[in-house]
C-alpha cells in the first residue's frame, strides 16, 4: 500500500516552480561545481598560516673522553618575522579568489537555470504539439467513420472515403512520432534534476506583457551579472597578485636566538670552568635576485590586462542585454498578434470546411487544405508562446536573475 503511495506521488505533474527548486537541490553537476567554494575556502584558511620558526639543537664533544675539553650543547631558535607583508598580501590574493570562486559558481548556476527553463519550455512545446495534434487525429478519425457509413449508404465515393481513413492514419502516425519526442524531453527534465523522474509537467508558459526601460534593464546588467562580477574580482585578483609580489621582493630580516651550556675542561694545559652562553643574531638576505624584474613585470601586465578584460566584459553584458531585451520585445508582439485573432480565424476556417464537407458543399481536399493550415497556425502560435518564454527567460539570464516580472 505504502509503494503505491509513493508511486502516485511520484507521478504528479510538477510544476515549473517545483522543477526550478529541484535543480537548485538536486542538479549533480551544480553539486559538484560548489564544492569549489569549498576548496577556496580552505584556501583561504591555509593562507593565513604564519611563518613556521626553526628549533636546532646540537650536541659536541671536543674529545672528552681523552683530551678531557669538555662537553656542550647547543640549542637554536630562527624567527622569520613577516616585516614584508607577505602573509597579509597572500590572504588577500586567497581572499580575491575565494570571492572569484562564489562568482563563478553563481554564474554558472545562472546559466544552468537558462538552460533549465530553455528545456521546460521545449517540453511544454512537445506537451501542447501533441495535443492539438491529438484533438485533430481524433476529429479526423470520426470523420473516416462517417465517411465510411456514407460510402456504405451511398452517399460519398470510395476514393474520399479511402482519402479521409489513409488521412486520420497519417496523422495518429505523426502525433506517436511527437509523443515519443515528448517522452524524451520529459527525459530530459529528469536529469536536469538530478535524476527526479519526471512523468508529466503542468502549467504554461508565463509571457509579460509590460518590459522596464532599456536603459534600465542595461544598468541592471551591469549590477547583477556573475560573469561580470568575475571580470571585476579578476582585476582585484591581478593587483593582489601585484602587491604579493612586490612583498615578496622586498627586505625580510631573519632574528636568531640561542643557547649553549659547556661542561668543565678538565684539560691540564688549559683548563676552564662550567659556563653557559647566550647568542642573539640577525639574517640579512642578500636581494640579488629582485634585479632580475621579470615577474614584477610579468604581475603588471598582467594587471593591466586584466583591466581591458573587465571593460570589455562590462561592455558585451550591455550588448547582450540590450539583444535580449529587442528579442524578448519582437518576440512579445508576433505572440499578441496570433492571440489577437489569427487563432479564432484558423478555427474558424477549419470548421466552417468541415460542416461544408459533411454536407456537400465543399470537398474533401478544400477541407483537409484548411485542417493543415490549422495545424500550421497553431504549431507556430506554439512556437511563438515558446520563443517568448525563452526571451524571458535569457533576458532574466543577461541581467543577473534580477527579478523583472
């Protein structure tokens, strides 16, 4: 009782909200991608280490046992104080990426809800084709049994008869040709849910009606976008880089402290007491190295490309909104314009064919021309509903998910 349960509840239509939840939750390859925050965090963490210092103890003997010159132990301690800045800079170079990790995961995940709803919305065309089509095989299927009773009455000739049954059996033809492309869509949406089965789905597609301004909907673009964001944090990046760089070129001063305890030299030709000795040191290094100014070099134009990469992103996130936004607009009135009255004109027409077909007043062929017709009008009022949603969906995409509608 229980498994039939959990079946029938597995085979409700999900909605178009409940499918964006379950790819948020359930999407492996999105997953997968966060765990690279993850990685960057404990990259982070990793970079605030400090400079580890270095513990010496040694042990001498200056031929005790025959010379008797006593014995001594020596104990060593390095410091390495980070006077450069280095470790500062190295959290910050760790920082920027972590920053540019979140940003990169977020625009991933933007383009996996475009590419989410971009498969909805094909189901839904598939889901919507098979229905019209199944109401037109099922119109055409009495039609063929009327036609047959009239040829048996005598009222209609074999070749219309046999004209109208080869017709309905194209067409159911066609519509299980459609329905297994349904199937597969459907198929589709599971693995963008990370498995989910997905049996059926349920609503329709939401077209606006009312846009915000262009200009606004570029200032938002430019606000909202991941991508975009990325190409900023980069630019972060690169002068982080620089400063590390710079701090690790710099003077770093190394402070030695130690301790030595010697024994009694017992030694008749020169002989001294038992005595302890304390040492301080510094280590200079010698920065030869940083008269070679290839990787300084190297970080700064780095930095400065960087900068011509994020005006150009800046500038292609205008251009891909503004596009979005003129598809989304044409995309809006060809929809309004079947909705208007091509629909009811189509519908219109089709049957007015057949009322005159089943009373003689018009042909078989006059009626079937007017039937795919129909069947043309509907299938790009179809089209048109889904480029429409699809606009949406994109234009929510090139202003950084930012609610518009």
């Amino acid at each position: 009782m229980a498994a039939a349960s959990a079946l029938s509840v597995a085979a409700q239509p999900i909605t178009y909200v409940r499918f964006n939840q379950l790819v948020a939750e359930k999407n492996t390859s999105y997953l997968a991608e966060k765990y690279n925050i993850d990685k960057a965090a404990a990259s982070l963490q990793a970079a605030k280490v400090f400079n580890d210092p270095e513990l010496s103890v040694s042990y001498g003997n200056n031929q005790d046992w025959d010379l008797q010159m006593g014995q001594s132990l020596e104990v060593g301690l390095s410091i390495n104080p980070d006077l450069a800045g280095v470790r500062r800079a190295r959290i910050a170079v760790a920082r920027s990426e972590k920053d540019i990790t979140e940003a990169s995961v977020a625009a991933f995940f933007s383009n996996l809800k475009m590419e989410a709803a971009s498969a909805w919305a094909q189901a839904w065309k598939l889901r919507e084709g098979c229905a019209v089509l199944e109401k037109s095989v099922n119109d055409m299927q009495r039609l063929a049994q009327s036609d047959s009773l009239r040829l048996a009455l005598g009222d209609l000739g074999r070749a219309d008869a046999l004209q109208s049954r080869l017709e309905a059996r194209t067409m159911k033809g066609a519509l299980l040709a459609l329905q297994a492309d349904y199937e597969n869509a459907l198929e589709a949406l599971s693995l963008f849910c990370g498995g989910e089965p997905v049996e059926s789905i349920e609503g329709e597609l939401a077209c606006p009606d009312v846009l915000p301004d262009e200009s606004e909907i570029c200032s938002l673009a430019e606000a909202n976008r991941a991508d975009l964001k990325v190409a900023m944090l980069s630019k972060t990046l690169s002068g982080n880089n620089l400063e590390l760089v710079r701090a690790s070129r710099s003077f770093e001063l190394g402070i030695d402290l130690g301790y030595s305890y010697n024994t009694e030299v017992r030694n008749e030709i020169a002989p001294a007491p038992r005595f302890n000795a304390f040492a301080v040191g510094v280590r200079i290094p010698l920065k030869f190295s940083s008269f070679n100014k290839g990787e300084m070099n190297a970080a700064r134009a780095d930095f400065r490309q960087s900068e011509r990469y994020f005006e150009a992103a800046r500038l292609e996130v205008r251009s891909e909104a503004s596009q979005a936004y003129n598809s989304l607009v044409s995309s809006i009135a060809v929809l309004q314009q079947y909705e208007t009255s091509i629909l009811d004109d189509a519908a219109s027409i089709v049957r007015s064919r057949r009322e005159g077909y089943l009373r003689g007043e018009s042909s078989l062929v006059e009626f079937l021309s007017a039937q795919q017709t129909y069947l043309e009008v509907m299938q790009a009022y179809i089209e048109a509903r889904y480029n429409c949603f699809v606009c949406r969906a994109r234009l929510e995409r090139a202003v950084g998910d930012y609610p518009l509608f």
